[in-house]
C-alpha cells in the first residue's frame, strides 16, 4: 500500500508535460534575493511573494508539485487556508524542504556537505501531517583543479541516500538532489566526469541503504560548461553531454529526471530541457523540470513588492512554466519567447541559491 502511495506521488510529479516550482529557499536566502531589488523582507511579504506564485491562475496546468520550507508550510492565506492546501486544492502536490543546508566539510574545508539527517524522522511526520507528499536534499559538489575531493562525493552520497531511505518510511517521495555547481572555469568535459563519479556514487549509495528507486525523482544538474569557463559549450553539445551522462548512471527504474537551473538563465534552462528531450535516443525515464530561479527570476521582477504588480509576476511566472512545459514534451521553440512581456537573456543568473 505504501509503496503504492509512493509511486504513484513519483509519477504524478512527473505527469505529462509538468515539472516542479522549487519555492524553498530559506528566509536568508530570500531575503538577500529581496535585497537586490530592495524588497523588504518580512514574514508577510515573503507569504506575498509565495502567495503570488500559488495562486497564479491555470498554472496547475504546468505545475505538478512545488517545493516548500519550514516558513511557507506553517503558512496561511488571508482566509486562514494553510497554503499547503492552497495548492493541494488545485492539484498541486506539496514538498519541502528537509536538508539544513550545506556546512563545511571538516577534513576539507574547501568543501561542504549537508547536514539534517537528524531528528528527520519526526520532522519528516510533521511535514506530512501538515500535507507535504514529498521531499528535497541537496547536496553541493564543487569543481576546481583539485576538487570535488572522494571524500566529499562519498559523505555527500551517504547522506543524501540515508535521508531517501528515512523519508521512504515516512511514505515521502524522496527528491536526490546532487548538485555540481557551474561556478569555476571548468569545461564541459570536466563537469561530465565530475557529474558521473557523483551519480555514480549516489546510485551506489541509494542501493546499499535499500532506497527503492521506483519511489524516488532525482534532481541534478545538466552537464553544462563553468560559468567561467571561455568556451561555452552550445545547446546541442550541452543536451548530448548530459543524456550520455544520465543514460550511463541513472537506472531505469527511477520514474524521473528533474533537473535544477543550477544559475543557468530561465531561456536557456528552457532551451536545455527541450533538446535534452528531443534527442533520439532511449531515454527510460520521464525527464522534466524542477526550477527555482529560472522559473521565479522573471515573476520577482516583475512583481518588486508591490501588490499592483502581482498580475504582472504571474503571467510572467505562467510563460515560463508553460515554456518549460512545452521543452518537457520536446515541444518548445524560441519562437515563443518573442510573445513574452519583459524579459531576461543574460546567459547567467545572479547566485542566490541556498548554503
Ligand atoms: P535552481 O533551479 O535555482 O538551481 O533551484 C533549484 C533548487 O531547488 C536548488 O536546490
């Protein structure tokens, strides 16, 4: 029965053209991202701000689940309804966010590794009982000429299948978050190379600790050359890379791949996950979205916080989750970029990605 419950979580996430609004970053977080646009952060304007995106109208069309943290979960909207059940009210599954954030690796202080795993059982009963049906660790991998260390990848594996088995119990679809970030000089070769020693290990760990991969998304980054890298590869080099890489570490029994924006711009997110999707080749898993920053950039924007301008946040937020649910099919061409409002083309997002 419960793992009944947890498969059929996985694959409603993961239903046709649909993908996940990652809306968890923490109150720091959200209040350095505040900042730049000199938006007061307070607990209300930041219920405003998530208030925005979970009301947006028709956007449950695109949107299968969206990512939470401790703050937004205890929540409510102006007539007192949890804004968990918000969401669950228009289909949309609720998640959070579990981990407590990347904290420094001791043996290798250039490093970090994310910490949580205790008191997750009862934190994880909680989080159901006020209506989350799944879950989110990340974990943080960092490339320079010497790093990720084995060490890292290792602890980092561990933890991140210890809490996938620990939410399983809890009848909590598991999201495996490992993210190699883009930051650094890196080429596209070396973030392969990286990105496959670290699913490696991960799958390696998830079997060891009897995580059922049926129940279970993963969510990593693409295969994508270092921010500062002076070649930058192209779509089609990026889209080939990461394929080659998922189709040789992913088993087939995961029902999805969600993948991170990891700082790429919202366009060209979109652009990867349609050519991604669009390549002919066997690809046994469901391969969707999971964005925060490309798809909550262009809305925060447009919004600054100000109520008279939450209409426009949300049809800002609606384009890019329709866009990125038309690259989900492999349906998506640039063409429909020109029939937004506003807008952004930088090749890469500003970091306000969590610890
Ligand atoms: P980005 O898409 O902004 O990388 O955020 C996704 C996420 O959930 C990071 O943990």
């Amino acid at each position: 029965m419960e793992r009944q419950e947890l498969e059929q979580t996985a694959t409603a996430l993961i239903a046709k053209g649909k993908g996940i609004l990652a809306a968890d970053e923490t109150v720091p977080t959200l209040t350095k991202r505040f900042a730049t646009l000199k938006i007061e952060s307070t607990e209300d304007s930041r219920r405003a701000y998530r208030e925005l995106f979970f009301t947006t109208p028709d956007v449950s069309e695109f949107i299968s689940g969206v990512i939470l943290q401790d703050e937004t979960i205890r929540q409510k909207n102006a007539s007192s309804t949890p804004l968990a059940e918000v969401l669950s009210k228009q289909g949309i599954i609720p998640g959070i966010k579990v981990d407590t954030g990347a904290k420094v690796l001791a043996g290798s202080p250039e490093e970090k590794v994310t910490e949580g795993l205790d008191g997750l059982r009862d934190r994880l009963k909680e989080y159901r009982a006020l209506g989350a049906r799944f879950a989110k660790w990340r974990a943080v991998i960092r490339i320079t000429e010497t790093l990720p260390s084995p060490m890292c990848i290792s602890v980092n594996a561990h933890a991140l299948a210890r809490y996938a088995a620990i939410c399983q119990e809890q009848n909590i679809v598991p999201i495996v978050e490992p993210e190699v970030l883009m930051d650094g000089s890196h080429t596209i070769e070396r973030c392969e190379e990286v990105t496959s020693s670290v699913l490696h290990a991960v799958f390696h760990a998830l079997f060891e600790q009897c995580v059922r991969l049926e129940g279970m998304l993963l969510k990593p980054n693409m295969v994508i050359s270092g921010k500062e890298c002076r070649r930058q590869a192209s779509v089609d080099e990026v889209a080939t890379a990461t394929l080659r890489c998922l189709r040789r570490h992913v088993p087939a029994a995961v029902p999805g791949i969600v993948f991170l924006s990891g700082g790429q711009s919202d366009v060209l997110a979109t652009a990867h996950l349609n050519a991604i999707n669009r390549l002919d080749l066997l690809k046994p898993w469901k391969i969707s979205f999971s964005y925060g920053r490309a798809l909550q950039d262009p809305a925060i924007e447009a919004w600054r916080g100000k109520q008279q301008n939450v209409k426009a946040g949300q049809q800002a937020f609606y384009f890019r989750a329709k866009c990125n649910s038309a690259s989900a099919l492999g349906k998506y061409t640039p063409g429909l970029e020109g029939k937004k409002s506003g807008g952004e083309t930088a090749v890469h997002r500003s970091d306000w990605h969590d610890d």
